[in-house]
C-alpha cells in the first residue's frame, strides 16, 4: 500500500505500529521527543562505566510471549532472550521463600501441600498458552478467536486475586507468589480482576518465562527500529510533537501517547464527546525507582533467592494487600511492595565483573516524590537481605516526577498508561467499539492506554495500525484511490 505514515513516540507501541505500517508498504517516521528511542524500554549506563541499566521495563514475560514480536523475528536484528536460573522469588520472613520455576511440577513439587492447588490454577493456561495469549494481548471486547482458550483462563480471571489465594492455598509461600504475580497490575489484591494477572504470570513463566533481554532492554527497541529502517522507515529523534501540523501531510497519524497528552496536543479537532471521555481517563499509582550497584550479589537471608531473576519484596499476601492499599488511597506505605529485578542472574554483562546492578521500584501515591521512599525500598531489601546497604557502591533515585520527565507518557509515574481498574481495564481509553480509533479520520492512539495495556510487547501497536491500514484500504476503496 502506498502512502506517508507518522508515529508520534517511539516506545514499545510506537515502534511496532511503525514497523507494522512500513512493512504494509507505507513510507513512515517516527517523532520521539527523547534523545534515544524505546520509551520506557530504554537502557543507560546511569550507574557508573560498564553498568547496563534499565531505565523503565526490565524483565519480559509477555515479551518473549508477544505473538507480533515473534512474527517480526526480531533474533534477526540481535535480540535474545536470557532467562534466569530461577523464575521468581519471593522472600518471607518465616520459613523459606516461595519458588516460581520455569517447570511447573516442579514449583508446585517444592510448594508441598499447595503444590496441587498450584497445577490445578495454571495447568490449563499453561496447555492453552498460545491461544491464550492471542487474546489477553488483544482487545477484550471483541468476538474470541480462541473462546476455548479464554473460556479455561476466564474461570478464574474475575476474582480478586486476595480470594483466589486465600480460597485455594494454604502455605504464605503459594499465596505471596500469586500475590506478587498480581501486583504487578498495580492495584490492591482486593481488586476485582487481579487474579486474572496472577494466572497470566504464573502460567507465563512455566509456558515461556520472564526473560531479560541481553544488553538491556533496549535491544528490544533497537531491534524494531532496525526491522523499521529495513522496511524503509526511519526516526526523528529531539522531536517533541506539539501540534498535529508537524507530521502532516501524512495521511495516517499514530499516537503512542496517553490521553493527557493527546489533549493537549494542537491542531487537533478531536469530536465534543470523545474529548469529554478522555479528560475522565484517570491515572493510577506511581512507581518511585531505585538502582543500585553492588560491589557484589545481594546477601539474600536464602541464597536460592539470588538465583532469581525476579524478586517480589513484600512478604505475606496481607501485607502485600496492605501496602498496595495504602499507596492507592494516597499514603506512602511504611513497607511498600518492591519489585526488584537482577537482571545479572540471566545477562553477566550487565555490570563490570564481580559487581552487580539490582534494579528495584516500589508502589507509591500517584506522583509521590516523597524521597523516604528511596530508604523505604533500602529498609525493604534489609529485612530479606541484611547487609545490603553495605554492599552499595552508587545509586540513583527517580521519583515519580523523575520518571514523567524523561519520559512524558509516566503520568505521576504511572507506568501503566493509565489505572487498570474498573472500566479502563476493559475500555481503554474510552467505551467504544474500536479502542484505536480518535473520531479523527486518519488519526489512531496505540499507546498502553489503549488495549491490551501496560508491558513491552508492542501488541497495542500492533493491533491499532491493523485498524488503521483497514481503514485507509476502506477510504482509498470508496474514494477510488483519492485520500489524503
Ligand atoms: C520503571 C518502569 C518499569 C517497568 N517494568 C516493566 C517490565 O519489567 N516489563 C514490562 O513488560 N513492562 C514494564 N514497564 C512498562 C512498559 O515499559 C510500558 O508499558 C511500555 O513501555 C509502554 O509502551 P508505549 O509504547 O505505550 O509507551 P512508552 O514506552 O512510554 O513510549 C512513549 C514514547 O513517546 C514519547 N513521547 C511522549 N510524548 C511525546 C511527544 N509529544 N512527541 C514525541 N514523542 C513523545 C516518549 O518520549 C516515549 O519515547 C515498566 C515501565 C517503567 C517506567
């Protein structure tokens, strides 16, 4: 298909709408405000020479699953998935850590008496995994292509993650893995849904696993913006677009911004009724990031721990519950829930030898810049791992403020796009049949505030520019060939 496309940020989304857009034959440039692409899958040395820090995403479940990704073959332009000895852990401080392996028998094995409760949870996503994840990564209001699939997954998907832990183990260590699981939707475990998340990680680790990606996660970035410029496309870089007018005359503009920024944005008439619904868009918890580097591995209390390339630092399921509870009403938790990545445990070339770079955030209120938030992710990792502050050799807190400075779509430091709850889980950005489309013929959002959300896997991307090239061969067709 002939024609000039342009793509509005240059994230994860942004980036799989372009290269889906050049591969159908359309000629397209991506604007990226940043001085580098990737969005908030971008990588820097922050830490100090030789360090490989990740500066948003860091670990990949539903990027090595992302059906798009793995059509692009993006092995072609270097990326490789590196998975850790050990899937996730998760810390108590009574008795000894819950386990996440890539081998479900064996998770549940060492999960003693909730062991058959575990395989029973995820066994029958982890036997539909493909299909399943075809449909949780598109949007959910739509005919199902794979209702057997969903049908196994969606049993369990409505209930509160709290319940679904309580109702079906007995031991901390099953509950806090399924909690840990289901907060990274950034939401209470008391949320409606959130069980949905905790079965989606599990069974995602023992279908094809949290990887890391080697050299950063900005190899996934840079992966697609090399399958771009071999469809003939390209990226502008230093490119803040402020009004539509800068990336006319292309006949399809995609936004891979959240709905605050397509407010502001100029030049554009967006219909009465469509703007009225997106200034409701709302925002939910932060993230206050903390990175460290170590002159060594994290004296984890269990040594298995440091095997892991995923650890959820917030002990039982209530106090998870607790926490996540209190940052969403708007106080800062006394113990907030951190998720921590080591990378090194999958990708030695993450820090210069014998060091180690430990990459952590904690749930915080929306755009909470409170700095105790640094020490109370430190105090967090001291009651699993003494000693660790000892062990620091640099570290770079980012606030909440921090996070939206460099990257415009971190709303308050909203990662997520937008709040996962209520409607928006299932209506993102609006209620409306086609997710993608703005009312502004030509004009689509493909941001992680539209589905299937928040994560690297470009399937927002992916599934907006379908949308968007169906509608200009429909124009093109009633038109005989005259848009634009
Ligand atoms: C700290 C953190 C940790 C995370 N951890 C994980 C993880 O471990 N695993 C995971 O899968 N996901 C994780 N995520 C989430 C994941 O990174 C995002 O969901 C994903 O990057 C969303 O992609 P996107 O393309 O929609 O938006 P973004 O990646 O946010 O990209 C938007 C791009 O648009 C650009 N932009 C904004 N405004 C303009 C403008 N006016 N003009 C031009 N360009 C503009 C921005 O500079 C940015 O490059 C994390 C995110 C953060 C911040």
């Amino acid at each position: 298909m002939e024609g000039a496309a342009a793509v509005v940020g240059a994230g994860p989304n942004g980036l799989a709408a372009a290269v889906v857009l050049a591969r159908a034959g359309l000629d397209v440039t991506v604007h990226e405000a940043a001085g580098a692409p990737g969005g908030a899958a971008r990588s820097a040395a922050v830490l100090g020479p030789g360090t490989v820090v990740d500066l948003g995403s860091a670990v990949h479940p539903f990027g090595v699953a992302s059906p798009l990704f793995s059509r692009l073959g993006l092995h072609r332009h270097g990326l490789e998935w590196l998975h850790p000895p050990v899937v996730a852990a998760h810390p108590l401080d009574d008795g000894p850590p819950g386990l996440l392996h890539r081998s479900l028998e064996r998770t549940a094995a060492e999960l003693g008496p909730d062991g058959r409760a575990w395989s029973a949870l995820h066994r029958g996503v982890v036997e539909r995994w493909e299909q399943t994840v075809e449909s949780a990564l598109g949007p959910l209001v739509r005919v199902p292509e794979h209702p057997a699939a969903l049908a196994s997954f969606g049993l369990r998907a409505p209930w509160p993650a709290a319940a679904t832990a309580r109702a079906v183990f007995r031991t901390e260590q099953a509950r806090g893995l399924f909690a840990g699981s289901a907060a990274h939707a950034v939401l209470p475990p008391r949320h409606v849904l959130t069980s949905a998340f905790g079965t989606l990680f599990g069974a995602a680790a023992h279908a094809t696993g949290w990887p890391v990606a080697r050299g950063g996660s900005q190899a996934i970035a840079d992966a697609l913006v090399a399958d771009l410029r071999e469809h003939g496309g390209r990226v502008l870089l230093d490119r803040p677009v402020t009004d539509l007018a800068q990336v006319r005359p292309a006949e399809l503009v995609l936004l891979d911004l959240t709905p605050r920024q397509v407010l502001g944005l100029g030049g554009l008439e967006l219909p009465p009724r469509y703007r009225r619904a997106l200034s409701r868009w709302r925002y939910g918890t932060a993230c206050y990031k903390v990175d460290l580097l170590l002159d060594g591995p994290v004296p984890w209390c269990d040594p298995r721990v440091a095997r892991a390339g995923t650890v959820h630092v917030g002990g039982t399921l209530a106090q998870i519950g607790a926490a996540e509870s209190q940052a969403r009403a708007g106080r800062l938790p006394e113990r907030p829930f951190v998720l921590v990545a080591q990378q090194g445990a999958a990708d030695p070339s993450r820090a210069p030898a014998g060091q180690q770079v430990l990459w952590a955030y904690a749930h915080v209120p929306h755009g909470c810049d409170d700095p105790r938030a640094g020490e109370r992710v430190l105090d967090q990792l001291e009651r699993f791992a003494p000693g660790v502050r000892d062990r620091i050799l640099a570290r770079v807190d980012t606030p909440p403020s921090g996070l939206q400075a460099w990257n415009a779509n971190l709303v308050g430091g909203d990662i997520g796009g937008g709040a996962l709850d209520g409607l928006q889980q299932v209506f993102r950005p609006v209620v409306q049949a086609d997710p993608y489309a703005t009312g502004v013929p030509g004009v689509f959002l493909c941001s992680s505030s539209t589905p299937p959300g928040g994560g690297v896997h470009g399937m927002a991307g992916y599934h907006a520019a379908r949308r968007a090239l169906t509608g200009l061969a429909r124009d093109r067709r009633r038109t005989g060939g005259q848009t634009g």
